[in-house]
C-alpha cells in the first residue's frame, strides 16, 4: 500500500509540475464549507479491521495509543464530536505529540472535539513520511466511523507538521480533508532551518555514521543503547535479539570467541521478572512517569537515522521548497485553512503560504468556477514553540485553582490557550 501509494504521489507531481493546469484531474469532491454539514463530507470510510480492544496500549490520562496513533475522546456528555481533529505536530517533537502537545490537545477535546494525533519519526523524505502517517490513520479511521458516524475531519499541523498536512492535500487525492488549521508553517530548506548544516552537521554526522571494519559505527551503538533504554524504561528485561546485538557490537578482540552467538534470556526468569517488578512497573505507569520516559526516548531514536540519511548523501527535503510551492499553488484542495502566525517566530513561512493559497484557488475556479477556497490567517503573541508551551491541562487547571486567573500568564501558557481559542472559533 505504501510504495503504491507513493508512486501515486510522484506521478500527481510529475504530472502537475508538466500540466499547470491539470488541477482537474487531482481534486476529489471537495467537502462544504460549512463544517456543520457532516453527511457531505467524505471522510472515515468503512472497512473491516481489527477490533479496538486488541490493539489499543495503556497511557497516561485519558489518551489511548491505538494502532500507532494517540486517540483523545470528548465526553460523552458532550454528545457526538464536532470535528476530528488530525494533528501532526513539529520536527522532532512530532514523535510524541500526545506528550509534547498535550496542554493544546486536551483542551480542544475538552471543547467537544475528537483528537487523533499521528506520531511520525522526522526524515529528508517528506513523501515517504505523509505515506506513514496516512497508512496509520487509515488504521484507526473504520473504527471511528462505526463508533461516531460521518465526522468531517479537519486537519491541524505545527510547523513541520503543517508542511505535511499541506502536502497531503495537494498530493494524496484519496486523503480529503474538510479543512486545515496551520500553525507556525515552515517550508524552509535544509540549509536555512538548519545553521551550519553543510559546514558543521553534514562532514559531522557523515564520520558518525562511518564503520571501522568489523566495528559498528556510532550511530549503531546509539540506536542500540537507545533501545535498550526504552525496554529497561518500560520496565521490561531486552528481548533477546537487542542483547545479541548487544553482544555482537560489544565483543572485541577475545571477547568474540566467549560471547555466544546468540543470547536468550530463559521463559522462566522473564516470567519471576515480570512478577517481581509488576508492582512498581504498573504504579510508575498510572504516576504517568513510564510513559512520559518511553515517549521521551521516542523522541530521541529519531536521531541515528536522520544522521544515517546524511551521511548517505541527503542534503534537502523531498520534496524540495520549490516542487511544495508548485503542488500547493496547482493543487491544494480543502475549502477551509486556518494561517495561525506568531509575532516573534523567525521560522515562520505563514505570508508566503497564504499568498500561494489564494493563487490555489484561483487556479481551482479555472477549472470548477463555483469552487471557493477560504483562506484566513491571523497573528497571535509568542514563538514558534507557543504551542509546546504549557503543562498538561490537569496541572495546568490545578495551578488555576491555586493562583486564579493570573495562572496562565505566570506559568506562560497564556499564548497557547489564545491558540486553542482562535482554533475553536474558526470551526464553529
């Protein structure tokens, strides 16, 4: 499914970038405007799957990580949701974005709306990766659409998050959305949202990644190390593949003919393991500090593979800043987008992204002249970060409890609650 569908994503570039007006022959029905009039809109198709229950992992608070995604329920009390919300967080942080976002995205379920929010490790290959996080939503969708019905789906995106969510409608047909919300847009190539990358990261990581006969090279023990870490902070003995590796990377000189070849660790002694530590583990687990720990080094295992892909040669993003201008401008497709700016984010893209939207539409109107595509940005206090910056919403309400109104702005998540503020209003 992946690779079909990336070849269909490079064939709709290909032929956009030959055909300037070929924008027909990419735009799929387009939902309403209106947000309200869900029957229209084509969204969470059915299919069978597997059941909810057989999938879904333990978290923190009310969040469910259910088939690579993090699911975030309004209350039932609330009715059916208005909207679902697919967020796609940064560059990095966007690996753990129930954890990083989680301020933000708590707060937008609490106003009625479910959240599904897709993690997906950063890569030069930006085509590669909207194939990932749209194969892991295509996972969850069918369940949805048994549980809630027909819910237009609205996609919201930080920074490197909002890039893809763009490049998903323009260059994946089959993935409509009913509308975006972008914050903080960034299409900068490598060279600018990176300082130093050609004379300092690049020539670096390349001697990261460089082996020395039969040694792994620094970037393996890394990967390694970090795996380790995430099995120990799970509270889990390493299964026995990561401590073969472990071996084979760690046996020099005599040692390799005293390690053996393969390491098992008995079925008897994880079992008196697993008993022993249980307790703590499941009271780590609820305290949400086992969690908070395995996102955490998620987070960092994006790190071996990023240096890997520069040393073997990756210098920009795929697609490249110009080719996504292209696309956006010849086939950007959701009726409704949110601009959200901040006014001390250096990174920020937004005035460009928003003059290329409304050259999209008048591209569209060419071909389907009742078709109208809304474009409205506004400019809120604070940085590229705003959105990262806030406790969980269950701190966040108890320092509000302790300190009053005042609490937002002495603990600094004022300019986020501002952002989830202008979010709500604009899908009402």
């Amino acid at each position: 499914m992946r690779n079909i569908r990336s070849r269909t994503s490079m064939l709709a570039l290909i032929i956009l970038l030959l055909h300037p007006l070929s924008i027909g022959a990419f735009v799929t029905t387009l939902p309403p405007t209106t947000l309200r009039q869900k029957s229209a809109v084509p969204l969470l198709f059915m299919a069978d799957t597997v059941t909810e229950e057989s999938t879904t992992k333990s978290t923190f608070g009310n969040w469910q990580e259910l088939h690579g995604n993090f699911l975030l329920r309004p209350s039932p009390s609330q009715g059916p949701p208005r909207a679902l919300l697919h967020f796609l967080g940064g560059a990095i942080v966007g690996a753990a974005p129930q954890v990083t976002y989680r301020y933000m995205l708590e707060r937008l379920a609490n106003e009625g709306f479910l959240v599904v929010a897709t993690p997906y490790n950063l890569s030069f290959d930006h085509l590669a990766t909207c194939d990932i996080v749209i194969e892991k939503f295509e996972r969850i969708a069918p369940m949805l659409a048994r549980q809630y019905g027909a819910v237009p789906v609205v996609g919201v995106g930080h920074s490197c998050g909002a890039l893809l969510q763009l490049l998903i409608t323009s260059l994946f047909p089959d993935t409509p959305r009913a509308a975006n919300a972008l914050l903080s847009f960034n299409n900068k190539p490598v060279t600018e949202a990176v300082p130093f990358f050609e004379e300092v990261f690049a020539p670096l990581f390349t001697t990261f990644a460089a082996t020395n006969g039969t040694l792994p090279s620094s970037t393996e023990i890394l990967a390694v190390q970090l795996e380790l870490a995430r099995a120990v902070a799970d509270g889990e003995l390493p299964s026995d593949e990561l401590l073969t590796r472990l071996a084979k990377d760690y046996a020099i000189g005599p040692l390799q003919n005293i390690v053996p070849k393969h390491v098992e660790i008995p079925k008897a002694v994880r079992e008196a393991y697993s008993t022993l530590t249980s307790p703590a583990t499941n009271a780590l687990t609820s305290s949400g500090l086992i969690p908070y720990s395995d996102q955490t080094i998620a987070i960092l295992q994006q790190i071996p593979p990023l240096i890997e892909e520069v040393a073997n040669g990756a210098r920009d993003f795929n697609p490249s800043p110009s080719i996504v201008r292209a696309a956006a401008r010849r086939s950007y497709r959701a009726r409704r987008t949110l601009i959200v700016q901040y006014n001390d984010d250096n990174l920020d893209e937004s005035d460009e992204i928003e003059d290329l939207l409304i050259e999209a539409e008048r591209v569209t109107r060419m071909k389907r002249p009742m078709i109208n595509i809304d474009v409205k940005k506004v400019e809120l206090e604070g940085g590229h970060a705003t959105p990262l910056l806030a406790p969980p919403l269950d701190i966040a309400t108890r320092a509000q409890d302790l300190l009053g109104e005042s609490a937002s702005e002495r603990l600094f998540f004022e300019q986020a609650d501002a952002t989830v503020d202008i979010l709500v209003k604009w899908l009402e």
